[in-house]
C-alpha cells in the first residue's frame, strides 16, 4: 500500500521523519494508561476516547463560538464579555439593512457595510468568472497532447502555494509608483499610472492577483476532470472526422460539466471570502474602493478604535448565511456529480 | 541540425502540427512568465541594495555603484566614468555634487580636484548581491523571533492536527457506537463554517482560555480540521477489518491497534495531510492577525505586514524577508510537486 504512488511518495516518507520521534515518544507513553482507560470503560466505549480530543477543540472553536456569534449579533455596546452587553434584539441588523436607497450605499446608515457588500458582489463575478475561464483554458491546453505537461501543470500550480502576504507584496513591488511595470509603460512612451491608488486600478489589480495566486488550484481539478473522460470517445469523434470546436462543445464540456459547476460554486465560496490579499496589497483602498465584506468585519471588530463586536458579528452571520446557501449548492452538485 | 529540428517538433500520436498548437505552446510559455516572472523578479530585487531599488527604470539585475576609498576622505567615494575636456574617458570618485556641477577626484591623485558638468560622467557599476537585506532584518528586527514563531506554529500545530484528526478518523471508522452519525452529521456542519464568519466569538473563547498573544492561540482553533478528519477517515475505510481482529486475538489494546497499525497503514493519507497542514499553517494570516497583538509573538506573515505598513517602507528588507517567507513552501514543492499535485487533484481541497 506504501509503495503505491510512487517516487513523490517516498520523498513524502522523508519528510516525515522529522515528526515521527516525538510522535513514538508520545505514543509509546500513552499506551500504559490508555490499557487503564480502556480496562475502566470497556472496550465498546474506546471509541469515544479517539473522537474525544477532536471534539473538544471543535466544540470550543467552532461549535461554542457558533452560538455566542448569535448572541453577540443581538446585543450591543463595546464589550468583549458577553454578560457586560445589553440586549438590543434586531438592532444590529436593522441598523446594517437600513438604507434609504438600497442601491446606492451612500444612503445608508451603515455604508461602510454596503460599499464592502457591493465591492465584494463586483470583485466575485469578475474574479470568478476570469478565474474559472482561465482555469478552464489552461486545463484544456493542458490536456492536450503536451511536451513537458508535468513542468507547465507545476507553473501555473506554483503561486497557489505562496501565502497571501507574499502574493500581495510581490504584486506591489510591481505595482508600486517606481516599480517595473511602470518602467516598462513608460519605455512604450506612456504615463506612470499610480495603479494602487486609483479606485478603478486598484479593483482591477486585486482581481487580477487574486485570480494569479489561485487559478492553478481550478486547473488542476479542471484538468483532473478532463482526464478522466474516456479517450475512446474522442477517438471515436476523430475517426468520424468530427471538427476539433465541435468535439470540444459536444463531448467535453458536457462530461466536463459536473466538475465544472463544482469549480464555479468552489470559486465562489472562496472568493466571497477574499481579505488576506487585498488586506496587504490595497488595505482595501484608495479610501473604501477595495474594502471587501470580510474586512469591513475585521474592521468593525478588530481595528477600529471603538470595537463594534456585534454589529461584526450579525454582519458575520449574513455572510454566513450567503455562504451556507452556497455550500449547500455544492453539497448538492457534488452527490449529483457521484451518482453519475 | 535537421534531425534535432524534427526530434524537438515530433508530437506524440505522429500527428502532424496544427495551428492551435502553436498557439497552446504560446500560452504556456505566456502561463511561464507571468507566473514564475513575479517571483524571480522579487528575488533579484530582493539583491539590490537601497540605492538600486529607487533607480529608475530599474536594471533587471542587481547592480550597484563601485565605491573606492580615496586617501584624505573618511567615506568610501562614489566611482564614475568622466569625459575630461580632452574627450579622453578616466575613473574619477565624486566628491560632493553642487547642483549640475560636481567635484571629482582622481583616486590616483587624491590632492587634485576637478570640477566636471552633471552629464560628462556615468555611473561605474558593477554586479552586487547585497546580502546584507537578508542579514540586517534577522539580527536588527525582530524577524528572528518571527520565523521562529511561524516554525513552532507549524510544527506543533501539524503534529497535533495529524494526532488528534487521525485518532477521530480511527473512531469514527473502525467501530459501530451510538452517536457515529450524529458526530459525522456534526463534522460535515463545521466544514461549511470558515473562521471569516465566526471570528468574533472565536476571539472571546481565546481571551477567556487566556490565549490572546499566545501561540497556542494560533495553534488550537485550527487543529480539528474538518476536512481533515473526512480525508483520513475516507483512507482507513480501506483498511481491511481482519487486520484489526487478528490484533485483537493478539490482545493488543486499541489504542496499539490505533498507532501500531492503522496509522502505519494509513501514511499515505496521512502525509497529504500532513504536507497541506504545513501549507495551511505557515501561509496562515488573519486568524493569527487577529489574535497577536504584540511584535514578540508575530508570525512571520503577520510581522512582514506589520513590517511593510510602516510608514517608511524600507523595501530592501521586505523584499529579503518576503524571500525567507517563499522560501520553505518554495522548496517543498519542488521536491514534493508531483505528489502535491495529485493530492490536490484526488481529494480536491486546499
């Protein structure tokens, strides 16, 4: 079973060697009290002790935080300890949804909020769409009969690997006012343009690296998909002289398709929840232009000097509530995707 | 010459060459340069010393200017080529510069000064690799402390997601008990919970456990990964149940089945797991924005941000530590590229 997958596997085996000692060492020591427990409870009751450890982080985490986000969302005032906030019930949230003009976040009370909800609705459908279109494009070409596939699949795999601070900051060094994509407009006779502190630059830019940093990660499970259509289908297309568009619309995309809507509501998921890149590179400016939903949270609870925890948190949970529908989309294409 | 020309042009399938394959290879090499291009463009910068970063427009490699000392000057004297009246070309070190006009000084005559115009003299250069931006931020700010921070983050945390994930895959795979479904129901509700929606309380449930500008506060929140969880325990299904009988009439004790069997027998699952928690942790950034308020305790994520938010921004260095920061996840993959990638493809997370 070890020796299955391969020479990356036994590069795997290496690196491991690092985190077995203390593993033996805790391992080991363990076994004497856990025949104690296990002598104490039963066999039939083990169970319980190996799911244990995990649901206790998860029920202090995730599951705890869970409700206490509720509460929060329904009370008010500054304070950190819950059972210092006063009950307001839906005032957060009707002071978030309070707009004279839904439209224009300007007329609303919060629009800060508004302006991150429509930065972020604009951000997704380009970045998504770019990302998706160009993961699809690259995970064909990749498909296709290719010198070296293996190099080029790492190529454009690569930057998913870079975390989002050093994504953000190599873009800026380009960016910048002196930096080598200037230098490069200005050899060409053009105007340095301030790319980052215009409103309209700086959208542009935070799709784009956004779209650089993860399109290698779609592509891949793009190009996973298209490998696993039957090479007998498109041999049997060729030897009906069947154009090479025609092949691709009427054989490829539709076996392609399940991945294909699995990618987008992916894309979808995690684009909605962009901040790390567009934190560092924008700081969500010039002035709110880049703010996105997730660092008008951030913000409200954490940086700004009077910490506004529940309105952040009832903003939390309609961006919650947005991403549930979504996942609950992707649960649903997924099975469906399986029982094909 | 032919024969190379026809190798190199030879496809696969004997296929003759089709227009669009021309431009798949256009692409590719279009795909090359504009992802690898960044990178290696951060690493040469991160070479230039203070004075190549604001030149403009910038050289692609780090070049910098040739100082010589001169008898009588206490500074090493910035050396450039001068075209004397005579239209004979000679090194000479500036002395100061007066406007358009600057004082030269032959490094061979140093009691001799002239006075020579702005344009008659260019810079002499040569190439440098001003190692000093990776040496500085390590022994002057804190980043030692940072990359130390984000080591213990990463290790620790690996180690005890891949304990704790791999001892609830085993329960949660190998026996029959009452409340499985119910914790697996359980499971699959947090995966639809990222930290962006629960932040909040997250943070009080840290300051109440006191762990506000602690590591374990990184480390925790994120050990019981869902995802996790689902990848091991999709593995050890696989493990045939006799295995664990025959080590039951051995009277082994589960927790021996547990780490003397299953998880031998699930390594391969096992360093998939291992190797995206190492990703997860070291790229880490909000959470641990959030929780870590004081420089001592700062990843390195976080303290690079907090580094190139000040107001001079001092490039050289964020430059040299945004290189240390690439650096390990740079190497992993490229020992480890084959078996990320198809990791990735088979379990479809990142």
């Amino acid at each position: 079973m070890k020796r299955s997958a391969g020479d990356g596997e036994l590069r795997g085996n290496r690196a491991e060697g690092l985190l077995r000692l203390p593993w033996e060492v805790a391992m080991r020591a363990l076994e004497y009290p856990m025949r104690g427990v296990q002598r104490l409870i039963g066999q039939g009751r083990m169970p319980y002790v190996f799911v244990l450890p995990n649901l206790l982080i998860f029920g202090t985490f995730v599951v705890v935080p869970l409700f206490i986000n509720f509460y929060y969302s329904v009370t008010g005032g500054t304070a950190l300890f819950p059972e210092d906030r006063p009950f307001v019930g839906a005032d957060q949230y009707g002071y978030l949804l309070d707009c004279e003009n839904h439209l224009s976040p300007f007329t609303c009370r919060e629009d800060r909020f508004w302006r991150g909800v429509y930065n972020t609705i604009f951000f997704v459908t380009f970045q998504v769409v770019a990302m998706v279109g160009l993961s699809l494009l690259t995970a064909v070409i990749l498909n296709r009969r290719i010198v070296a596939r293996g190099f080029f699949r790492s190529v454009f795999f690569y930057p998913v690997l870079l975390s989002p601070v050093v994504v953000a900051l190599i873009w800026k060094w380009i960016l910048q006012r002196d930096g080598v994509l200037n230098a490069v407009i200005t050899a060409f006779g053009g105007d340095r343009v301030l790319f980052l502190a215009e409103p309209q630059w700086a959208m542009f830019w935070i799709i784009f690296v956004s779209t650089w940093a993860h399109m290698g990660f779609y592509t891949l499970i793009l190009l996973a998909g298209l490998q696993s259509i039957p090479a007998d289908l498109y041999e049997a297309a060729e030897m009906d002289g069947t154009s090479r568009w025609r092949t691709f619309r009427r054989i490829t995309m539709p076996l392609l398709w399940p991945t294909m809507l699995v990618v987008l509501v992916l894309a979808l998921i995690k684009s909605v929840q962009t901040f790390d890149e567009v934190f560092v590179l924008t700081g969500g400016g010039p002035g709110t232009a880049t703010q996105l939903i997730v660092h008008y949270i951030y913000e409200t609870a954490f940086a700004t000097q009077v910490h506004n925890f529940g309105l952040a948190a009832a903003a939390s949970i309609l961006l919650g509530t947005v991403l549930f529908i979504l996942t609950m989309i992707q649960m649903r294409l997924g099975s469906r995707g399986e029982r094909r | 010459m032919n024969r190379t020309l026809a190798f190199l042009t030879r496809r696969r399938g004997g296929r003759g060459w089709h227009p669009t394959d021309i431009l798949s290879y256009a692409y590719l090499m279009l795909g090359v340069l504009m992802m690898f291009g960044p990178v290696v463009w951060l690493l040469m910068s991160s070479f230039k010393t203070q004075a190549g970063l604001v030149e403009f427009p910038p050289s692609f490699l780090p070049y910098s200017q040739e100082q010589v000392m001169v008898e009588g000057y206490k500074d090493p004297l910035p050396l450039f080529e001068v075209t004397l009246p005579d239209g004979s070309k000679k090194p000479m070190a500036q002395v100061r510069r007066i406007g358009i006009v600057s004082q030269m000084v032959d490094p061979k005559q140093p009691d001799q000064t002239i006075r020579v115009k702005f344009e008659d003299r260019t810079p002499i250069r040569s190439l440098a690799f001003a190692w000093e931006n990776y040496v500085t931020p390590l022994k002057q700010f804190n980043f030692m402390s940072y990359l130390w921070n984000s080591i213990v983050v990463t290790t620790v945390a690996t180690f005890i997601t891949l304990v704790v994930n791999s001892m609830a895959a085993f329960g949660l795979s190998k026996y029959e008990f009452k409340g499985r479904t119910s914790i697996l129901i359980f499971i699959i509700g947090t995966l639809m919970i990222p930290i962006t929606v629960i932040m909040v309380p997250v943070y009080l449930v840290a300051t109440q456990l006191g762990m506000v500008n602690s590591l374990w506060g990184v480390i925790l929140p994120g050990a019981a990964t869902p995802t996790g969880v689902f990848l091991l325990r999709q593995y050890m299904l696989t493990i045939p149940d006799e295995l664990i009988d025959a080590a039951r009439m051995d009277n082994a004790s589960e927790w021996q089945i547990y780490w003397r069997l299953i998880v031998p027998l699930s390594l391969p699952a096992i360093a998939v797991l291992a190797i995206f928690s190492i990703m997860w942790r070291w790229n880490d950034f909000l959470w641990p924005l959030i929780i870590l308020t004081r420089n001592e305790v700062y990843t390195l994520q976080v303290g690079l941000n907090a580094f190139q938010g000040e107001l001079q921004v001092q490039w050289h260095f964020v430059l040299a530590m945004t290189v240390v920061t690439l650096l390990p996840i740079t190497l992993v993959f490229a020992f480890l590229q084959k078996f990320i990638t198809t990791g990735i493809a088979s379990t479809g997370m990142k």
